[in-house]
C-alpha cells in the first residue's frame, strides 16, 4: 500500500461553527450527562426547541434561521412523552422529526444517520441514551470497540456540519470522584467528543437544574446555565453561581461568603424604600457579577419576603 504524505502547509485553516458557544459546536459531537431524574432529556429538548424557533441560546443574543432537529430516543414514548416535553419547552414540532426504527433499530454506525441529515438539512441530531445506540454487539467499556464507531459518527458530524448530542447516564461512581470519569462506559467515549456538559441538581434549590461544562476542548468552558423545572413548567434562568464539586457531589463545600454578603448589603439597600420586582433585583446585582443561586441564598439571610403580584413577584423586606 502506498503511502499518501499531507503537509500542513496545504491545510486551509477554518474557525469552529458554533451552535451555542462555547458549550455545543456545529460538527462535532457532545455529550450531555447527569443522574436520572436530574433534567437533562428536558435540558436537550429545550435546546432544541430554541433551535426550531430560531431563537438565542440563553445568555447569547444573536437569533439565527429556524433550523430541523432530529431526535432519536430509545427511552421514552414520543406520543406521550415527548411530545408533550417539546411542546411544554414550546418548540416548533414541524421541525422536530425522528427517524422510523420500526424495521430496524439505529446505531452510531448507520448509514441512515447521515441520510436523514442531508435529507432534512438538519443542524442538530440528538441521540437519547448513549448504550441504545452504540450497536448491537458493541461492549461500550472496550477501547477497541468504542473508538471506530465514534469515529463514524465524528465523520458524519464534519461532513454535514451538524450538532450531534449525546445524552449519557452517570456511572454510580463515588461522588468524590473526577467528573470525567462519572460516565458510562470507556474513557475513550469521554475522549472522542468535544464537549462535555453535566446536568444536576442544585440541592440548595429545589426546582432549580444546573447545567455546566465538564470538558471544553475547542474553547474556554462556559458558565453554569440555570433552568427551573416546577408545577408551572420550564424556564430558562441564565448565568448562575455554583461550583462544579458542588454539583456533581451534592455537598456544599464551605467558604467565605462574601459575595453573599456583599448581595445582602445591596439587597437591603434595594428594598429599604419598599418593594421591588425580583428581576430588576436580579438584574442589578448581575452588574456586581452576582449570580441567582446567591441572591437567592442572599434573599434568605436578608429576611425578604416574595410575593406574586399581578404576573410579577415582587421581593419586600420582612417587617
């Protein structure tokens, strides 16, 4: 077999496309992972619906062109449950569409993947869990076999330019250890994708669902990103304010607060003539570079009230 030499200096360099940067780039692949129950189907799924309406990303103010998302599921219903998801986190279903397994089941190495994204344009194909699709006869803990099928499907995302996500469970790990190593599977599977993004609770806020960069191999790692899930439905919260040892153990490990104190000092100058709406409070201390989790954390140790007026909530000092 001859062998074919490239120079460098013949390789035309070109800038990572981004989806949402610098959390999910265009052709390349990410992996979305988090304990059960912890949100992150209904993270992806909001992505998407973001996506299908042509909307910013949160905390990006650039809209661009509605675009088609494929996702595949092995998990749940898509009649009775994610249907309903799409349309709770309010995307556009003419643009969701979902590739007919009824002959034969999908994996990483088909050739239907590619197919339907040329087919539809898609810009993001989703793939909900990782262990359904690696194929039949994959062991998903053997380099050797990880490596060539996350090879085919890189292929795929480079040469269509499409944002594939992957979404994994964790592994029952001790919570001590490193988050990299909290996946499923071979750490070839943490080796082979971009980005890496966990998914989990704030155990400090019960409705709250935190979003942060595990791994981040063509750009800075971003910011946590909040979203709430509750009896009212999804929300995007934004920018948020926690440590990721925190997140993927669950304990808060101590430390001085000054932030937190510098919040209640602005809060209580906030307040000092009266009520005020909970998102200009948020707002303003976001200028300080004050987060929702401690504001939060700072409404508490102020002794400020909330309360819903109107369609607003309002937060008033305690008598």
């Amino acid at each position: 077999m001859n062998v074919n030499i490239i120079t460098m200096s013949d390789i035309q360099a070109t800038n990572v496309c981004w989806l949402w940067y610098p959390y999910i780039p265009y052709g390349k692949i990410t992996l979305v992972q988090g304990d059960p129950g912890d949100g992150k189907t209904t993270f992806v799924l909001a992505v998407a619906a973001l996506l299908s309406n042509g909307k910013p990303m949160p905390e990006c103010d650039s809209t661009v062109t509605p675009q088609t998302v494929i996702y595949q599921t092995a998990e749940d219903g898509l009649a009775d449950t994610i249907k309903p998801r799409l349309i709770e986190v309010g995307a556009d279903c003419s643009r969701i569409v979902v590739i007919d397994e009824s002959e034969a089941p999908l994996s990483f190495s088909d050739s239907r993947i590619e197919q339907a994204i040329v087919k539809t344009n898609a810009k993001l194909l989703i793939l909900d869990p990782l262990q359904a699709y690696l194929g039949i006869d994959v062991d998903m803990h053997r380099a050797n076999e990880i490596r060539p099928i996350f090879k085919t499907l890189a292929g795929v995302a480079e040469r269509t330019g499409c944002a594939i996500i992957i979404i994994g469970h964790m592994n029952k790990m001790a919570s001590q250890s490193k988050g990299l190593y909290r996946g499923l599977g071979s750490i070839d599977i943490v080796a082979a994708v971009r980005s890496i993004l966990l998914v989990g609770r704030d155990k400090e806020q019960e409705n709250t669902r935190v979003m942060a960069h595990l791994k981040s191999s063509l750009a800075p790692e971003g910011c946590p990103i909040a979203f709430e899930l509750d009896e009212d439905g999804f929300r995007w919260v934004g920018a948020y304010d926690i440590e990721l040892d925190d997140l993927l153990n669950g304990t808060r490990v101590e430390r001085e607060s000054t932030k937190q104190a510098q919040a209640v000092s602005l809060i209580l100058e906030m307040l000092r003539d009266g009520e005020m709406p909970c998102t200009e409070i948020y707002s303003r201390l976001a200028e300080h570079g004050i987060g929702r989790r401690t504001a939060e954390n700072a409404k508490k140790a102020a002794g400020v009230r909330a309360f819903k007026e109107g369609a607003a909530w309002q937060w008033k000092l305690e008598k």
